[in-house]
C-alpha cells in the first residue's frame, strides 16, 4: 500500500508538471494543474499517515536512477513519515488556491508555465526530502527544494524586488547547502559509506571534538533554511516576493525541513549530545522568537509581517526541541519526548494558521492590490469570509485557546517547567528565562494581531484600492475555510494528534512513547504531573457562555428593548478614515518600550513655498527601524567580498600569454610546495 501511494505522490506530481509546460491556461488548465498537485499532496498525506500508524518503516532503493553514491535510496520512518504529513496538509490548500489565484498570470504565459512546473517539482523533491535515506539522495532532493523555490520566488522577475529577493535567497540557501555538505561528509569521514544506516555506526566511534563540530555545520546549514536569527534575512525578502500560496508553503512547510534536519543528525544520526547542543538550540530559539515578533511588530506591508513571525514561530519550535535535547542529556527522557512532541505539534499547527494566514493576505493582495496596511481598512464589510478566516488564523498564531497555536506553547511550557528536575543548577535556571521569554514573545504576538486585523480589515477604507475591494473566488475561500477548520480541529482534539507524533518521537535516540501520558480522554496529562488541560471542554465551556450573553438578555426582556441612537463621534459629526489609528500609531508605544532594540529612524521632509516659508506646501514623515544584521552583518562582509572581487577582477585581462604565465606560476609554486613538504 505505501508504495503504491509513493508512485501515486510522484505520478501526480509528474503529470501536473507535463501539463503546466505544455501551457495549460484558461479555468480547465489550471484547474487541471491544481488537481495534480493535489492529488500528488494527498498521496504523500496517506503515506505518511500510514507509516505513522503502522510505525512498518518502509526501504526503498533504486540504482539505477543515481548511478553514484550509493543510488536513489528512499526510506519511510515515523520522523519522515510525520513530515511528509506536515508537506501534505499544507500542499492541499495551496493547490486549491491557486487554481485561480494563478489567473493573474494568463496574461503571462512564461510566468503562468514556469509558476506550474516549479510548483510541481517544487512538491515533489520537498516530499522526497524526509524520506532520503543516505547523502547522495539527501542532497540532490535539497538541492532541487531549493532550486525550484527559487524560480518561484523569481515568477514575477520583471520587478526589482523580485530579483533582489531571490539573489538573497539564492546566496543563503547556497551557503546553507555548503555547510550541509561539509557536515554530512565530515560524518561519513571520506570513506565513501553515504547510507544513513553507515553513517549511525560511524558517529559512535567519532570524537567529541569531531561530533560538536558535525552539530554546529548542521545546525547553522539546517538553520539558514529554518530562517533562525541571524541566518533569517532571506525571509522577509522571499516570501513577500512569491505567489502568495507559493509563499503559504514556503513559510508554513518548507521551513520546516530545517527542524526535520536538526532532529535528523542531532538525534536520529548520531544518537543525541551534550546538554551544550540543547543550550545552543534553546538560546537560538529564544532570540529568533523575540526578534521576530519585535520586527513583525513594526512592519506595515503584510506579507512581510507574516514573513517576520514565521521567525519568531521557528524560534518557538526550536525552544521546545532545545529542551528536548538538553533533556536527553541528562536521562529525563519522559520531559525530552515532551519538549519534541511540543516542537512538533507546533511544526503543525505553524502549517495551518501561517498557511491560512498567506492565503488571507493573498486575497488581500488580489483584491485590494496592496500589502500596505496604511491603505486597507473596511475590508471586513468587503471581504467577509476573507477577514472571518483572517480572524480564526490571527487568533490561532496568538495561541488563544481554544484554537491550535494554544495547545503546542502549552506543551512546550509544560516540558520548560520540567526544567527544575535538571540535576545541574547552573543549567536548569535557564528554563524559566525561556519560559519568561515565551510568554512575552505569545503576548507581543497578540498584540501585533491586533493591529493586522484591526488596521486591514476594521473601520473605514484608507484608499480607493481598499474602497474597491471584493470576496475572492471560491476556490480561494474553499482553501482558506479547510485550513480554519484544521486550527479549530488541531486546537480541540489534541488527543488525536499526539499519538502520531510521539510515534515520530519514540523512533529517536531511544526516547519513550509517552502517547498514555499524554492522551488521556479528552485531556492532555503532561509527564510527572506538571500540569492538565482540556481544550475540548475549554471550547465548549467558552461556547457555553457564547450562548449564555444572548439567553440572559432574552430572560431578563433586554433584548427586545431597542434603543436607537447616535454613536458618539467625540464631538464630529462625520467620521472620515484620516480620524482613525494607523499602524505606525499603533506600533509607537512599542517602539519606544523596545528602543534600544529598535533604535528608530524618523526623517522630517517639509516643502515650503517658494514664495515664503510662512506658507507650507508638503510635509512627508519616515520612519523605521535600524536593520541591526544587515547594517552590521551582512552589509560589510559583502563590502569586503566585493572589493577583494574587484582586485582580482584584473587578473582577467583577456591576454593568453598572461594566462600561460599565471598557469607557469602557479606550477612553479606547487613544485617548491611539493618539495618543501
């Protein structure tokens, strides 16, 4: 059965991608290239599903398609399993969506082709991803994720922002890409063994000094993908750039792979670490957490907001999976098997409101032709569907119970406050600094939510864009109303999901199946009593009293007492969208409480008359903050990069009797080295 669903995933894909380049346009063509894609997402759904529950790993090995290093070896274990579940739930939607988000392209057959075929085989080496099974195959299919994301990022390339997107995305996943190599043949150690199986033998005869520095390549060449901080700079550039369900699976799935890879190497190949490995991981998450959603807080485009909590939400998994390893460490092995399920359910649950969250944007996009929530507002009364779906993800992300994003930071506190049975001090005083940590980056997160429904979608248009806007197909809202559903679903039965994943976790490093622990009826109990929680019976307590407000005025005869009235203008008869709170207003408080973090830009234009100075004509203010990595990181190492570009630059004078003496040089120095030695 899993191998048929396997040829199924691939088939689907392959046909999907055969009819995008022969040009399929019009409402049948795309639709046709959605269902492929489709049809391809919900194999690879099944299969995972199906290794989960019956934990049956599955091999196989082909050959003959790689005829180096060992071939094409695939192999289907509960960790991989989960992940390609993760792929699945997330390509449905997108592939729904964008059987007519995409008919914006029509009038662009090259873009709508290679929007088609890059999407395809964009899903089709994402979902081989988890299931390699040694370097060679490994590699090939990352490197292909990374290729066709490109071109994705690259659709719309007659625009500058997109091709400076995708030059820095082109350079991080590279030396990303880089670093994943040098590690992975460091752990192979050049003996030609690229099975993952050899490579498990050979990490338990390594060094110390030898593994620490396999980790630390694998965590920062994983990482450049996961987008953690300062690897993250990529993101808010990539993701507002790309389609908008290209840029749903981007940021709620392929980020992903990078935490599959962590727990790939760290745990599955060499078996778990020092208690440094978790620290390092921990205290990673913590400060991607918190700067993420402190620079989400002060953005006003959209999908750049979105793209700066995929940071902060990558730093949330990367908390739970930092406790997890330290955890593992030191023999707790019930709190380390906690942490990861914590991680991982929200590696899920960051799938469905982030995607949900893109696609709301992208309908945004479609029908106000904007990112700029300085020109939205009233969408609600335009869009309602749009902003109700917009709503169930934003409240989802501020993990407000009883939706999805709630259910996994629980988690990941209960396994945080495990932290005091730490034998070591000095190491255990770092849990409840994470713990402050999480609960200041939950509550930036609400209220950083507040301010993208409440300035996009509430109070009066800004702008003619705004004024026009209408509802989205229906294919588009079908998308964004399953991935609603899956936060209401994740978020209330909690016991049928962690099952799954602590089949993914009891697969690692000998870690133990806490599913009985943890799935307790209708509550979740966490390891050693540390805590209890029922969102079930939290969500109908909460639809409870819903309905009891409307019944108490019915009893009580208040609702049949009409009181028309004026609202209270505060003294203004007309209401007018130039009276209402911007969204740079409404990140000032917090500007000024995070300062020196931010340390803000403001730049006062006044036009005057030429007549007078009495007499003002424009006044134009800026703002924004300082781009800490990019100023001080990134910026001079390119500096330096090119300018040492530019010196040797002139050794390439077009002169081949130069070159004749560049190569005679260069021998003569290798000879003297040779002999030297």
């Amino acid at each position: 059965m899993t191998v048929s669903f396997l040829i199924a995933m691939a088939a689907s894909y392959g046909v999907g991608a055969l009819s995008a380049l022969a040009g399929a346009r019009g409402r049948f063509g795309r639709g046709l290239v959605a269902f492929a894609a489709a049809a391809g997402a919900a194999a690879g759904l099944a299969l995972g599903l199906t290794a989960l529950v019956s934990r049956a790993p599955l091999a196989l090995s082909l050959p003959g398609l790689l005829p180096v290093g060992g071939g094409l070896a695939l192999r289907v274990d509960p960790l991989g399993a989960f992940f390609l579940v993760v792929i699945g739930f997330g390509a449905i939607p997108a592939a729904i969506y964008g059987a007519s988000y995409s008919a914006a392209y029509e009038d662009r057959p090259a873009s709508l082709r290679l929007l088609g075929l890059m999407f395809h085989l964009f899903l089709l080496t994402m979902s081989l991803v988890p299931l390699a099974d040694n370097v060679l195959t490994f590699l090939v299919m990352w490197e292909g994720m990374s290729l066709t994301s490109y071109f994705l990022v690259m659709t719309d390339a007659g625009e500058e922002r997109a091709r400076n997107a995708g030059l820095w995305y082109a350079g991080m996943t590279h030396v990303g890409l880089l670093l994943l190599a040098s590690a992975l043949l460091l752990l192979s150690g050049g003996t030609g063994a690229g099975a993952f199986a050899d490579l498990r033998e050979r990490a338990a005869g390594l060094g110390p000094g030898i593994r620490d520095v396999v980790f630390i390549l694998a965590f920062l060449g994983f990482g450049s993908k996961a987008g953690i901080v300062p690897l993250h700079v990529w993101l808010p550039r990539a993701h507002p750039a790309a389609p908008s369900h290209v840029s749903a699976l981007m940021s709620g799935v392929m980020i992903k792979m990078g935490i599959y890879g962590i727990l790939r190497v760290a745990l599955d190949l060499m078996g778990g670490g020092p208690a440094w490995w978790g620290g390092l991981v921990l205290g990673v998450g913590v400060v991607s957490a918190l700067l993420g959603v402190l620079y989400a807080l002060m953005e006003h485009d959209l999908k750049r907001l979105l793209a700066f909590h995929s940071v902060e939400n990558v730093g949330i998994i990367l908390i739970g999976t930092g406790a997890g390893l330290m955890f593992h460490h030191y023999g707790l092995a019930s709190l380390a098997a906690l942490g990861l399920i914590g991680g991982l359910y929200h590696v899920l649950n960051h799938a469905s409101f982030k995607g949900l969250l893109f696609l709301g944007a992208g309908s945004v996009l479609h029908a106000a032709g904007t990112r700029d929530m300085e020109r939205m507002g009233g969408l609600i009364k335009r869009m309602p569907w749009t902003g109700a779906f917009f709503l169930v993800g934003a409240m989802a992300i501020s993990a407000l119970p009883p939706l999805n994003g709630f259910v996994s930071e629980w988690l990941v506190f209960q396994a945080l406050l495990g932290g005091v049975a730490v034998p070591v001090p000095e190491v255990a005083i770092v849990m409840p600094v994470a713990v402050a940590a999480l609960a200041l980056t939950s509550g930036l997160a609400a209220a950083c939510f507040v301010k993208a429904f409440g300035i996009a979608f509430l109070a009066l248009p800004r702008s003619p864009e705004a004024e026009r806007a209408h509802e989205s197909p229906f294919s588009m809202r079908l998308a964004m109303g399953l991935l609603a559903l899956a936060c209401v679903a994740l978020g209330v039965a909690p016991f049928a999901v962690v099952p799954l994943l602590s089949a993914a976790v009891a697969a690692l490093a000998g870690l133990p199946d806490t599913r009985a622990e943890l799935a307790a009826g209708l509550s979740l109990q966490a390891p050693a009593a540390f805590g209890r929680m029922s969102p079930a019976l939290m969500a109908l307590g909460l639809a409870l009293l819903v309905g009891a407000i409307p019944l108490a005025l019915r009893v009580l005869r208040l609702a049949s007492r009409p009181r028309p009235g004026d609202a209270w203008g505060c003294g203004r008869v007309g209401q007018t969208a130039r009276m209402e709170y911007t969204a740079t207003a409404f990140a000032e408080p917090l500007s000024r409480v995070f300062a020196e973090i931010y340390r803000p830009m403001r730049q006062l234009s006044v036009d005057f008359h030429p007549g007078s100075r009495y007499f003002v004509q424009s006044i134009e203010y800026r703002s924004g903050v300082t781009p800490w990595f990019e100023q001080f990181l990134y910026r001079p190492f390119l500096q330096s990069a090119t300018f040492v570009a530019e010196r040797v630059r002139r050794l390439q004078a077009g002169s081949l009797h130069l070159y004749l003496l560049y190569m005679a040089a260069v021998l003569a120095l290798l000879l003297i080295l040779a002999r030297w030695l």
